[in-house]
C-alpha cells in the first residue's frame, strides 16, 4: 500500500465516541411512527449526537448560532494568494495556520478569535470589513451512518459491475484500514494524520468503493483510493479546515471523483472550495444524510453540482431515515449489507454514508482525471444505466434511480 506524506496536525485527545441511539434501533421503530414523529426522532438522534460531543470536548468545540458544531475559537478566512498577505485583520487576532490550496489560487487561514471577544460578533464584523474575503466558522462535519456489530461471512456473491480499467477514487473522512483482506488488491494512498487512525468509518467507505474478497466487492473493485482522513482520532476532526486542504490534495493529485460520506451545515468557505474543484472538473459525490424526509438539505450533498447519494434496502425501498429534496442525484445500497471493518472483519451498515461510495466508484470507471466533460458525460451516462421505481423522472427520493444494486452483499444471518 502506498503512503503519502501526511499533513502535519498537532496530536489531541482521542474523541469520546456519542452514546445516541443506532439508525438501525430507530429504523426498527420507524414503521410505528408517523412522518412527523420520525423526523422529530431523527433530528433529536443528531441533536444528540452533537450535544454529546461538546460535553466531552469543550476545550476545543463550541456551537454556531444554530446549534451546529464548530472549532472553538476559530474563524476561517479563504482570499486569493496574492491578497492573503495583504488581509486586513482587527488588532488582536493573529493567524494560527495558513496554507496555500494547489493549482486554485486561493489561502486559506485560521483565524484565533481573542478570549475577550464574541466569535459570532467577530465574524461579523470581518464580514462587512471585508466583504471580498470569504469568512465562516470553521464547522465540524460528522459520518452519516450505522455499523452493527462485526457480522460473519457474506452470503452470496453477486456479481460485480465490471470497471473499464482501474479507477482512482478520492474520499474525505476518517481512516481506513488499508490492511484489511478486501484492500489487499486496491492501492491506498493515505493522507491527513502523522500515524495512521484507521477507523470502522472510513474502512468501510473504503471497502464499497474499491473492496474485493470474494464474495464481498465494492463498486470499483482494485481501485486506487486517496484516502484523506480529516479526523485522525481528534475531537476537531470532519473540521472544515481540513476538508478544504484534503479537496487541494485530491485535485493536485489528479483524482476525478471524490466521495463525502459526512454532513453538517452550509458553510460558505467549503462551498467556494467544491465550487472551485467542479470547475476544474473534479465530481463531487456526497450522501444526503439521515435526518429524516423533511429535514431541511444538509452539505456538501445540497450545495449546487455535487451528486447527492441516498440509500435503499434489498427490497429497494428508500432507507426511512434519508433526507430527500431536489438535490439527490442518486440511490445506492445503503442497508441490509455489509461492508469492511477495522481489523479484517465485516460488519453490516446502514446509511446514506455507504451509498454515497458505491456511486462515487461507478463514476470513477468513467474517467481517469478531471474533465469537466467526462464528469458529465459520467453522470449522464450513469443516469441511464438507473433503474427507474416509480417513474421516469427524476424525483426527491430517489434522484436519476437506483444504480449499483449488484454491489450489495448480505450479510450471513
């Protein structure tokens, strides 16, 4: 397995892992629900989920005025190269880090926000100030799924969708254990953390996009995977920062589609840097999330050309849990499956998380590098390979239709 030299990150406590419920034992209850109930359940589950977080983390999370998570005390500034020495700041407020994002002419700074001072205020006031410079918190994006306990060998073998040749595939979240049986003929080039943090997460996006150890396969089985792992086991990790550096990373890197199974709020920092990697011709694919048929979009997956991914069941009914709107572009498997955890085992998952890699890896066989054009044509093409429930058109459930559906592996029960 390949490795590329990691981003140097100063070494935290570990994160204290949140205690809310499972999708799968919310799922489970979900036919007794109304629709009203269910979404208050499931925007309840995410509350949770993020209130758990703070209390564990307080030294460095904090919450946005909307209750979403954020880095406490950091405000982010994106200018382009030449103005980034020239940024007016109000006194006080120094540059904790800076870095130059490849090939899009653009500096991304860290911000320190003084003790005596208002985060929120802050950012206000560099907004009007500065209204040329792109200022936001700097959130905390999180993974969108439910793994069961380690699960024993699938059942049955399906066949895979044949790749026209090997596929790079890039994905941002957390790390993957690249040892694992089902990676052993995939290359995984590994990026963000000094020491490797292999987490059940990121292994098993990775699994469904490049995974083969018959009889489980991902959808681009042997793919090269970039791996950037944007939380190395830090209570700051899916941080905004980081995900900005990992799309530089991946666009110098020549990938041509990205994956991101994490969610969060619209931060307007990271939709510059998606909108500037589509530009270049990079495919964003993300999962729409898992809050529920009414909950308002969460992001990236809503932000303008990313490809919004839902997820299905074996009975290809969308997964109760999803979030829906005009910006899914496609359905995928997303539960009763499995996928590859840490320490060479499986595990069965749910969630838009694991749907979102199955259609990143079908895109990838379609183009080698980024290509506008072929990213397009990607998606158009894959649109018409769709299987279609319900009708022709597309819709807020499902997108385009179902695709990839040979790359579910059931689980051995």
């Amino acid at each position: 397995m390949a490795t590329a030299p990691s981003r140097a990150q100063v070494r935290l406590p570990t994160i204290n892992l949140p205690t809310s419920p499972p999708l799968s034992t919310v799922a489970r209850s979900a036919s007794t629900m109304t629709s009203d109930a269910l979404g208050t359940v499931l925007t309840d589950v995410r509350k949770l989920r993020i209130q758990e977080l703070l209390k564990a983390n307080r030294a460095v999370l904090d919450l946005d005025r909307d209750g979403n998570l954020i880095v406490r005390g950091e405000v982010l500034a994106f200018t382009s190269t030449d103005k980034a020495n020239t940024l007016a700041r109000p006194a006080g407020i120094r540059v904790l880090r800076r870095e130059s994002i490849a090939g899009l002419d653009l500096e991304l700074l860290v911000l320190a926000v003084p003790a005596d001072r208002s985060i929120h205020r802050l950012l206000r006031d560099l907004r009007r100030a500065d209204p040329a410079t792109v200022y936001d918190y700097n959130h905390i994006y999180l993974g969108v799924g439910d793994a069961a306990q380690p699960t024993g060998a699938p059942a049955v073998r399906a066949a895979p969708e044949v790749a026209r040749s090997p596929a790079s595939v890039g994905m941002i979240d957390s790390g993957v254990d690249a040892t694992h049986p089902s990676l052993r003929g995939a290359t995984v080039v590994n990026w963000g953390c000094d020491t490797a943090v292999p987490a059940a997460h990121g292994t098993a996006v990775a699994s469904l996009i490049a995974g083969d150890d018959p009889p489980f396969h991902g959808a681009s089985p042997h793919a090269r995977v970039f791996a950037a792992d944007v939380f190395c086991g830090r209570p700051t990790g899916g941080a905004v920062d980081a995900m900005a550096s990992a799309l530089g990373w991946l666009l110098g890197s020549a990938v041509p589609v990205v994956n991101v199974s994490l969610v969060g709020p619209r931060n307007a920092g990271l939709q510059m840097m998606i909108a500037r990697v589509q530009a270049a011709g990079q495919v964003v694919v993300a999962a729409v999330g898992n809050d529920g048929p009414a909950a308002p979009p969460l992001y990236p997956a809503a932000y303008p050309g990313v490809v919004g991914v839902t997820g299905v069941d074996a009975k290809r009914h969308v997964l109760l849990e999803a979030n829906r709107g005009s910006h899914v572009g496609f359905a995928a498997p997303g539960a009763d499956m499995i996928a590859a955890t840490v320490g060479g085992g499986y595990q069965e998952v749910r969630g838009t998380s694991y749907a979102a890699p199955i259609v990143a890896g079908l895109l990838a066989d379609w183009c080698t590098k980024p290509d506008p054009g072929c990213g397009a044509r990607a998606v158009e093409a894959l649109s018409e390979r769709a299987i279609r429930v319900g009708g022709r058109d597309k819709d807020s459930a499902r997108g385009f239709g179902l695709v990839g559906e040979a790359v579910r592996t059931a689980p051995n029960k």
